[in-house]
C-alpha cells in the first residue's frame, strides 16, 4: 500500500513480536504511543503468551496467541488461503505491527508497520527513507556511576530510541517525530502494574519464607535483594562464582536477605553448593511465572544481574536495578528504569554481534568486572532512598 490509514479508519491492531522478554519489555515505549494513538481500535498479539501476558493490562489486549500455533507457517506462506489465522487478519480495517522478520509476508493487503529490536537502519512498510544513527550518546543516563565508553566517533544509540524513530517515520502517532529526532535520549515508560493475582501470589510466597511486614506496609528490617546470576545467552554471564561470593558480601555487610532468581537454565548451570540455599536468608525463587516474579521483584529493594530479560523485567517494575554488561554495550540494550545502574566490562566497546561471541572468550570479557567494583557501587547508594522507594510501591500495588 502506498500509505498507512487514518486513525479513525483502524478497527484492529495485531501485534507480531516473538522476541525474548527484553526485547518485548524494551518495545513497550512504542507500543504504548500506538496503544494511545489508536484508543479504539481491538488488539491481539501473536507471540509468546506469558511474556505477552506482562503487557496485556496496559495494552488492553484482547487476545495474545502462540507464535508456535499450527496456522502460523501456513499464513507466512499463503495468507490468503490460511483460513485459521485470526479474522482480524483477513479484515481491511487492520493495521499489523510486526517485530519478526518476513511477517506478515509480502502482498497482504493490510497496511504494515515493520519495526527492528536490532541497533541500525528501520523496516517500514509502507517504505520509507532509512534512519540514520545517531552522533552522540541518548541525553538520559540511569543513575549512578556510569561505565564511560571508549573515545569513539560514533556513539550507538539505545533500541528504545532507535524503535521510537522507526515508528515516527510511519506517521502514525502524530507529534512523534519532533520528540524521536536522532541523538534524542529513551524515553522511560511508566513503571510496569501487575495484576491483582500476581500480586497475591508475590505477598504468598514472601509470607511463607517469613519475610515480616509486607502486609502492614512497614519497612523490613533488612534489605531485600534480589540476584539472577543468569541469562538467557551463556556469553552475556558474569561467573557465578562471584555472585556466590556478592550473595556473602551482601549478607556480611548489608545484612540482606537474598532472593535468587534461577530460570532452567541457571538451574542446570549452577553448583548449589556454591550459594547455600539451604540457608533462611537465600531464598531460590526458581522459574516463578513472569508476572509472578514481576510483583516479587517490586517487592525487593534492589536487583542485582546479568543483561538478561529478568533484568529489563526489574527495571520495569520500578525495582533499583545494577545490571553488568560485558559482550553487550550497555549504551545499547540497558533496561528502561528511573533508577537503573550499568556496570560494563573495561575495555572496547563490543560489537553488535554479540552472539557470535566465543563463551570462553565472553567470560575472559565478563571477567573484567571485579567484584569489588559492583560492591563498591552498592555500597554507594542510598539506603534511605532504597527503603522510600521500596514502601512507595509496597503503597502503589495496594491501591
């Protein structure tokens, strides 16, 4: 089509995006400007539920269906004749905001907005000039001491920004494109909200592994971090031999409490002896459902991991977060949140092809991030606030 529909014309958005959970949780910028833009029109997502679930509520999603469903293939190739696919699909009044490449394919008759979680130039259809990187580095920084990058021409540009202006060049969200002109910073949405069951559950669980005063909202006596020394890509872990030895730091000298947060992977990764968790103050919360570890993560003073999906996940709760970057630029890919603290490794800055990083070498670059530099950090930052911040949400997820 030689041009997206006027807003009024859009009855249905469906939603393509099959990414991992940061790329979907870094997508939320842009979705919510859609979202905003197209008040009545009905949303579906196809995709990955449980992730999907975590933006159903602020989406108002109608539906979220599997990307593994049986008429997926079938559509990529004949739409026409995949009679199984959501109606919506096969319906003129809608718009398809696709995140996966080669979907919707070429020729269907809907107007596509295509958009990349991957730093360079945009794919827009209806087509449209490619964006250019931005000169300088995004004018909003996290908190904190910030890793300074190397002397470089030309500092990249963080994706939340990237997709910001890939979704103004479309011209469907109307005063988009004077906020997303390249060099402008990430814009942070609003603090992920959970839903009642979830977090009912998050209150449970803590409840029943005795950490005290939730329910009257007054502060524990002791700080809650949480630690996911994992990823869902081997080459972006620090060794977990130094998060067993932060665990014993941070319960030596901030007195903590400890929730582990270990998916399949790190399960079958990790030594349990290294972290004791038979001991009262290391709690695992092992593979919890999404919106679950959502509501418990709020519920922590401070997170402390990898740049993985639970990372982008704690940032977007509204959880202080102190995330170590190695093989990613942190300039890049770090999680969207009003109080979020990157480490990265010392040396040049990675390539973007990070996942065709050796692990043995990616370890030797995660090695560069001495223990001491992430407690130096932690120790450095405010308890008082932490605990303000930690009661504000206790208070925001009771209204």
């Amino acid at each position: 089509m030689s041009g997206l529909p006027h807003q009024g014309a859009v009855g249905q958005v469906v939603l393509f995006h099959a990414g991992a959970i940061g790329d979907l949780l870094l997508s939320r910028g842009v979705l919510l400007a859609l979202r905003q833009t197209l008040p009545q029109a009905t949303w579906e997502a196809i995709g990955y539920p449980e992730r999907l679930l975590l933006l159903q509520d602020e989406l108002r999603l109608a539906r979220a269906a599997s990307f593994d469903a049986a008429w997926v293939p079938r559509y990529l190739r004949d739409p026409a004749a995949c009679l199984d696919a959501p109606a919506a699909l096969r319906q003129p009044g809608t718009l398809i905001v696709s995140f996966v490449d080669g979907i919707p394919p070429a020729g269907v008759p809907n107007p596509v907005v295509r958009l990349r979680v991957t730093p360079g130039p945009a794919a827009l259809s209806p087509p449209r000039s490619s964006i250019e990187r931005a000169s300088r580095l995004p004018a909003e920084s996290s908190r904190g001491n910030e890793p300074r990058p190397p002397q470089q021409r030309e500092a990249p540009q963080h994706v939340s920004s990237l997709l910001r202006q890939q979704l103004a060049a479309c011209g469907v969200v109307p005063n988009l494109a004077a906020a997303s002109a390249a060099g402008a910073g990430p814009a942070t949405p609003p603090p992920l909200r959970f839903s009642t069951g979830a977090r009912q559950a998050a209150s449970a669980w803590l409840r029943q592994r005795g950490i005290p005063g939730l329910a009257a909202g007054a502060i524990p006596d002791r700080p809650i971090v949480a630690l996911h020394p994992g990823s869902g890509s081997v080459q972006k872990c620090w060794p977990v031999e130094r998060f067993a030895l932060l665990a014993g730091w941070l319960r030596r000298q901030c007195g903590a409490r400890l929730i582990v947060c270990l998916g399949p992977a790190e399960t079958e990764r990790l030594e349990p002896r290294q972290w004791n968790l038979a001991e009262a103050d290391i709690l695992p919360a092992v593979a919890p459902p999404l919106d679950v570890l959502g509501a418990l993560l709020r519920r922590c003073h401070l997170f402390i991991g990898n740049d993985s999906g639970i990372a982008h996940l704690a940032a977007a709760a509204g959880c202080p977060s102190v995330v170590l970057f190695g093989v990613t630029d942190w300039r890049i890919w770090r999680p969207l949140g009003s109080h979020v603290h990157c480490i990265a490794a010392e040396g040049e800055a990675p390539t973007t092809d990070w996942r065709g990083v050796d692990p043995a070498a990616a370890r030797v670059i995660m090695e560069r991030i001495p223990i001491d530099r992430v407690c130096e950090l932690v120790a450095g930052l405010d308890r008082q606030l932490l605990a303000e911040l930690w009661r504000e949400r206790l208070l925001e997820d009771r209204l």
